[in-house]
C-alpha cells in the first residue's frame, strides 16, 4: 500500500500546475491497481476513509463540482480548492479545514508510524499493513508473503557489547534491509531484535531468494562500534498466504515457527513453513 501512495504523492507533487497530466496518470494506475487507488487519493487529500465504490463516485462528484466552480467564477478552479469546497459546502464531513502543505504532513505522518532506531516502520504500521495486503491479495486472488527475521544470540551482543552496541547492529541490519528490499515490499520492525518484510506478489520461492539475500549481506557485514569489530547474523522464516495461512494472526504464527525452526537447525538460516514445522 505504501508503494501506491507514495506514488500518487508524487505525481500530485510533479503534476501540480498540470491537472490534465496528473489526471491521465491516475486513470493509468487505476487501470492496474483498480478503484483502491481512488480511495487512497482521497485519503491523502483529506485523511478520511473511504470505501472503494464510495471513492471513486466521490471523486467524479469532485470532479463534476471543479467543473461548477471554474464555469461559474468564469476562472480555472484547481483540483485542491474543489475537493476543499466540496467537503466542506456539498458533503460537509469537514467544518474547519486546516490548510497545511501535503509534504510536510506525510512527513508528520511518517514519523508516527516509523521506528526511530531502525528507520523500517514500526508495529503499529505492521499490523494495518499486513491487513491491507492480505485484503488486496484476496481480491486480486494473488499471493503475499511474509519474513520474519530475528538476530541470532542479540542478548549475547548486549552482554558483550552493551545496549548502544545492540543498536547499532539493530540500525545497521536495518538500513541492510532497505537496501536489499524491493520497492513494493514494506520493512517493519516487529520488536526488539525481531524484524518482518511484508513481499506483495509473492511466491514463498522469490521470497526465499529475497530472503538469502538479506541473511547474506548481513552475515558480510563487519559491525563496527566504539572501535570494536564484530560478526552478526539473522535467522528467518517465511509464510505465504494463501498457501500458509488465511488470517493475518495464522501467518504471522507460521513465520514465527519457521523462525524456530531456522533457529533449532543452527541459525544463520531461512526457512519457509511446512506443515511439519508445527511437528517438530
């Protein structure tokens, strides 16, 4: 979901003195990504939530009461002083607008849902997250997989190390992450040592290959702190809904005992679920 919304931002950024141009650019996304895209415009432009159907009969009302504005005031109307006005004269579910600048808000709004330490986003972002992508998955009938990640022996590296130590091997990983990930996909810090890629589109097959890879870059990397040198290296487990799981609270369960089991076989490994986890 974050992917989508930041690139309507963008193109309401890039486009803002050409509404023509900004406009062909969201009917090509809603002809990929469907009428979603309609309700996360909206939500960007008024922080409310709207339904699908409901977003998109709303945003050709918008439309149709800019035409109004601009053909009574004799003047071109901008997309931003209709949606205003609309929701305040024509739906009213805003009384008292307040005017702010959309890249100072998201930015406000970012840091509420990231993690300080790591720079991924934080459990709360998570949890609507992995909503979010589930429901997207049983509507397109795709897939989405799910990484859980933990760093091995981290209590050891506190001992050793102490808790700045454990922290900057916490923000290092992380900014390992952000690297290795896809565009689409969505790194969250779950707690404490324990970090999650939600993979859209995934098959748990690409999901392993994009899960080696992080463990790979990790187990290369030298951390360096207070001019000590150490080693550290993660342990993950992979779920995919459908295959795993059909609620968000199952394959989260399914990752985390592929974690287990990633760690009972010596660490320093991924493995993706199998029935037979649970078995073990």
């Amino acid at each position: 979901m974050e992917p989508l919304r930041n690139s309507i931002i963008g193109h309401l950024n890039h486009h803002v003195d050409n509404e023509e141009k900004f406009h062909q650019e969201l009917q090509r996304m809603v002809k990929k990504e469907g009428d979603e895209i309609y309700s996360l415009l909206l939500n960007i432009l008024t922080n409310e939530s709207f339904s699908s159907s409901e977003a998109r009969k709303t945003w050709q009302n918008i439309r149709s009461h800019q035409k109004s504005m601009s053909d009574a005031l004799g003047r071109p109307v901008s997309l931003m002083t209709a949606t205003c006005d609309y929701f305040s004269t024509i739906r009213k579910i805003m009384k008292i607008p307040k005017l702010i600048e959309l890249k100072a808000f998201e930015e406000t709004t970012r840091s509420s849902y990231s993690d300080g330490l790591t720079g991924l986003f934080n459990r709360r972002y998570f949890d609507s997250a992995l909503t979010s992508e589930i429901k997207r998955a049983q509507r397109y009938k795709s897939e989405v997989s799910l990484l859980f990640m933990d760093l091995d022996h981290f209590k050891n590296l506190n001992d050793t190390y102490g808790h700045q130590g454990g922290d900057h091997a916490l923000k290092s990983v992380g900014a390992i992450i952000q690297d290795q990930k896809r565009t689409e996909d969505i790194g969250c810090r779950y707690g404490g040592e324990e970090l999650i890629l939600i993979l859209p589109q995934t098959t748990k097959v690409k999901s392993l290959i994009l899960a080696e890879r992080v463990r790979k870059a990790v187990e290369k990397m030298s951390f360096n702190f207070n001019g000590q040198s150490f080693k550290v290296t993660l342990s993950g487990g992979i779920a995919n809904y459908p295959v795993d799981a059909q609620e968000k609270e199952d394959l989260l369960k399914c990752a985390d005992l592929a974690v287990y089991e990633a760690k009972r076989k010596g660490r320093n490994k991924i493995f993706p679920y199998a029935a037979r986890t649970e078995q073990n």
